[in-house]
C-alpha cells in the first residue's frame, strides 16, 4: 500500500545537506553515520561530521550529524536538512532543529508520531524499517542499512558506492553478513521506488574526489604525535581523548613507539616525564578530570624543565559532568592551576588539519624550551571528522632543542640547570658520558642541588618564567579571518571558527564586513596581537562555549573595560551554529532585526 503523498512543487537543492542520523546508543546508528559520510566524501564533497552520544554504551538517545557540500565548512549548519529518526524520542529532540522544507525518515515500526510533532512544513517518510528487515532478511539489525538505501534513494547517493562502501565495511564478518547488508539497501531503495512518489527536495551530483582524506581530530592528533617522533605514551581511557590512546596503540609500536594505558591520570603523567627525561619524546592524552589529577605532576615537570606534550581533548564540567558533550570551560583551569609557578605553553587549533600540525608544534616547543605544553581542543572539534587536503610532510620539521647526545660535557663542571640569555639550559640525557647529574623537584641550583638559598630562589624563577619571553616569535600566531579593515569584530579560539567563518560569509552579503581574531596559542597570551586588534574595531564579538566567559576575561586583563565588547557564550555542550552568531552580532548592530526563528536555539549574549 502506498503510504499519503504531499506533493509539494520545489526546487532540489544540490549538494548542500545536513542529515541527522539519530536512535539510541549502541544500536549501530554511528557505524550508519560513518558509511554516510565516507559516501559523501567519495561523490567530492567536502564534509564534517558531530557525534552527539550518552556516557553509557548502550541505551539513551544518540546521534550522529553529516554535513556535506561543494564549500569546506568546519561546523554544523543552521539547521537540519534530514533526520533519519529511528524512534520518537529522536523527533521529540530535534524536530525544532529541522530546516523548512527538510524531510525525516522515521520508523513506525512500533512507535507513531502524534500530531503535535510534526510540522507542516517538514514531510514525513513513515517506513517500518524494523519490521522489513525482521521480516523480510531475517535480522532486525540491518533497519540501519535499510534506512542507508532509503536515504541514498532520496537524496540521489552513488548506488555503487554505496554498496563498495557497505560491502568493505562487512567484509570481515563474512559473505553471509554483506549479502544481508547489500539486500537492506536494495530494500531501502525499493520501498522509495514503490511507495512514495514525493521528492526529497534534495539532490548529489558527484564531483571528483581529489587526494584527500576523511580524517578525525583525533587521529589527526596521533598521526602529528607520531611524525613529530612522539615514541611514548602514557595515558587512562576517559571520554572524549581515549581515541587518541587508541589510535597510537594501533600504529606506534611499528615505529619503535610504546604505548602504555596506566592504571590511572597519576601513574600516566609521572611515566612521560620519566620517559621524556629519558631522552624520548612522549606525551599523554586525558580530559578534565584526568587533568585534574595531574596537575602536580605537571608541576614536577616544569621544575626539572622536562619537555612533555599534554593533550587536552575539553568536556563538559564541573566534576563528571556531562562526559560525551563538548565545553571550553577547562582554559583558566589549564592556564592557572597548579601551587607555585611554572612556565607552560597552551595551542589551541582550529580544524582537524590544524590539529594536525599544531601537534607538531607542540612538540618542538616542548623540547626547545623544556616544559609543558598542552594542545587544548574540545570534544566537538576532536571527535568531529572532516575532510582534509593531503598532509604535507615535507612541511614538518623536529626540532629537539639544547638536547646534548653525543657527549661533549664534562662531569663536575655541566650544569644541567645553567643559568642562560634564553632560560633554556643544555639538556643532557642519561648515559651521555660526562652528563651525570641531579633533577630535584625542589628548589635547587645550576647543578640539580636542592637550596633555599634566596638569590638563587629569585634566579631559578626568573630563569624559567624568562622562557615564556623568550618563545613569543616562534609560537603560533593568531590568525585574522574575513575583512581585515571590518572594524566589526571576532574574537575565538578552538572549533568556534568553523561556525563563525560561516556567520561572517552571511553577515557580508548583508552588508555587515566582519574580521575574527582565530586565537592558536591561548598561553603566553598573544597580548599585543589582542591589543592591536581591538584598538581598531567598533564592536567585539568573544565567542566561547562557557557560562562565565573565560577567554573574555583574558582578553579584559590586557584591553581593560571596554563597553564596546560583548560575550557571545553557550553552554548547552552543544557546539554553536552559524545563525546564532548572526544573532548575536544583529542584536547588537542591528537590534531592530533579528536572524533567527522562533523555535532555534539561543545564545547568551552579554
């Protein structure tokens, strides 16, 4: 029987969609998502993805957003173009996230949509995915791929990509397991051939695919570790960094490396500033509250100027939080805690290429200057994948600083901790003839040995906080995006510049030119760039995922009070969309008007 039709004339909109693929935890909704997204970026498209998913591995809702288009975009549109819904509970969530016009496909197998879910300017394609792949293949499991072939008839995918991809993803579980799986598309695309006349609205036209990658944020942190010559690392599984421990389990050991999962934050911590005193270039990966329980240790290493990397992939918080959601609340954290005073490096990249290199970055501060430094990313830039040109390799260099590892020093007259223009003191690892030496984590002198002497207290500290001087030429610059002569301002850091990027494209074709400020190191604070920068701006824009403003007020400690800027901060732990920045910026330009729907989500502007 075939199901109502409206048919409603439209024009399609091509290669430009946003689909939510939604059900609950653990039912293979992300494994779909994955294969949706491998086929847009096979049909050219450059893509980005956003898992949104409960801290428990089965159970409660979860779903995994695809956007695609010909244009790179780093974030999620303003609104939903397809959801694919596989219970109620997916539509209760999201259908006020729905464009008008959009379309989901739901499975009424065992649930109905009441009335007072739907909208009349979004159209409905009830299908019984569960009952056809129960009845009709025998394994209700396969209703995901049945809604794969549903989707790809809509929207106009790739028919022999989609079965390439489906079939490499089943390979390893057998010829009976694909032939199920290839049967489910056919029946998603039959049952659009036979039961629905209506168009989607939406449609792909392939484009060629080019050299490039579909890559994590993630894994982009652990291929830069890797190429940097990171060969240790240490770390404790915890929601959103564990990809990375996983990532460099699985490809470190064939490059020498060793890779170690701790038995907590503590021991993680305190084996890479034992290996990296060692010689070897090492680093670990954890979120807030790991972070939390490093905080001495990171201490130690800053003392004994032991080069580590920190990865910090930011979460939701306070305590336990919400695990699976992304925040950038943990900055003052990173920035400012620990008893006493270190020097420390913070980066924070943009994109999943930027995280990449910024890694490598990391690592070259790391060992140049002999201290901590911590890459600061965010659950929705590092779990989120993109598509990426090629990495250059040719582009990355390691550079291990003062390191001494063919001798050359004397035993009795080296100094590990010498007092130098730079603060940085020739590093000599154990084994090097004539290097032996003393690393106390307490006060000590040029030669390692514990003193309270005064003057030497003040020394030591001005030797090592000197660092922090001495690095600004070589650290990541911030860089300037859109309109360089807009006197109309952003200001962020982290995965904020994909919404933004898009929100000053919009904001031009209205007549509004726009700049941002995309902040790369977070510490040492870039001062003086801040300070340029909004000397000449009219109004300034400080976007950031926290409720107390953070990076604003690091900003306020250089610029003063300043009427002229305002905070644009969510903390929902879901990322921003481009409309609500659009919002934002025209409340305060242009009060009389306003960009968004009543039904879209709101931001905090202040």
């Amino acid at each position: 029987m075939r199901h109502p039709i409206r048919k409603t004339a439209h024009s399609v909109i091509i290669n430009d969609i946003e689909v939510l693929f939604g059900g609950q935890a653990g039912d293979g909704s992300l494994t779909t998502g994955d294969l949706i997204a491998t086929v847009f970026k096979r049909m050219g498209l450059e893509l980005y993805t956003f898992k949104d998913f409960p801290s428990r591995i089965r159970g409660g809702h979860t779903n995994y957003v695809i956007r695609a288009g010909e244009h790179r975009h780093y974030g999620l549109a303003d609104f939903v173009d397809a959801m694919v819904a596989f219970d109620v509970e997916c539509v209760q969530k999201h259908i006020t996230e729905m464009r008008p016009g959009g379309f989901v496909i739901f499975d009424n197998s065992s649930d109905v949509l009441t009335e007072a879910l739907r909208r009349p300017d979004v159209f409905f394609y009830e299908i019984p995915l569960a009952k056809i792949a129960k009845e009709e293949l025998g394994l209700e499991l396969v209703r995901n791929t049945i809604s794969l072939g549903v989707l790809a008839a809509l929207i106009g995918m790739d028919p022999e990509i989609v079965r390439k991809l489906v079939t490499a993803q089943y390979a390893r579980k057998g010829d009976k397991v694909v032939s199920q799986n290839v049967a489910a598309i056919e029946a998603g695309e039959r049952c659009v051939r036979e039961c629905f006349t209506r168009e989607s609205g939406y449609g792909l036209r392939a484009r060629p695919d080019g050299d490039r990658l579909l890559m994590m944020g993630n894994d982009a942190i652990g291929y830069g570790s890797l190429v940097a010559g990171c060969r240790f690392m240490a770390g404790y599984p915890i929601t959103p960094a564990t990809d990375i421990l996983e990532w460099m389990a699985k490809h470190a050991p064939a490059y020498g490396g060793i890779v170690v999962q701790a038995e907590d934050e503590l021991a993680a911590i305190n084996m890479v500033i034992g290996a990296s005193y060692a010689g070897v270039r090492a680093m670990t990966a954890t979120s807030g509250p790991g972070q939390a329980l490093m905080t001495e240790a990171v201490g130690l290493a800053g003392v004994v100027e032991t080069p580590i990397v920190v990865i910090e992939c930011a979460r939701a918080g306070p305590s336990t939080g919400m695990p699976t959601k992304t925040e950038q609340s943990n900055l003052n954290h990173i920035i400012f805690s620990g008893h006493g005073e270190i020097p420390k490096v913070v980066l924070a990249p943009e994109t999943v290429e930027d995280s990449f290199y910024l890694t490598v970055d990391a690592f070259n501060l790391a060992d140049r200057y002999q201290l901590p430094v911590f890459v600061l990313t965010e659950q929705a830039l590092c779990q989120s994948k993109e598509s990426v040109a090629r990495l250059d390799l040719s582009a990355v260099k390691v550079d291990r600083g003062k390191l001494v590892r063919d001798g050359g020093v004397v035993f009795g007259e080296y100094k590990r901790f010498s007092f130098s223009q730079d603060g940085v003191s020739a590093r000599v690892i154990p084994g090097v003839e004539g290097g032996m030496h003393l690393a106390a984590g307490s006060e000590h002198s040029e030669a390692g040995v514990i003193t309270e002497d005064a003057r030497n207290r003040e020394r030591m500290m001005e030797k090592r906080m000197h660092k922090l001087e001495a690095m600004r030429a070589e650290l990541p610059k911030p860089r300037v995006i859109g309109d360089p002569s807009a006197s109309i301002s952003f200001i962020a850091f982290g995965s904020n510049r994909g919404p933004i990027s898009e929100a000053q494209d919009r904001l031009a074709a209205r007549g509004i030119a726009t700049r941002l400020l995309q902040l790369r190191t977070l510490w040492p604070f870039p001062e003086e760039e801040v300070r340029d920068f909004v000397s000449t701006a009219s109004q300034v824009f400080v976007v950031e995922n926290n409720y107390s403003g953070q990076l604003e007020r690091l900003i306020r400690y250089v610029t003063g009070p300043l009427e002229r800027m305002h905070s644009v901060r969510k903390y929902s732990g879901r990322p921003f969309r481009p409309i609500e920045i659009i919002d934002a910026v025209e409340r305060i330009v242009r009060p009389s008007q306003t960009a968004m729907q009543a039904w879209a989500p709101q931001v905090a502007v202040r």
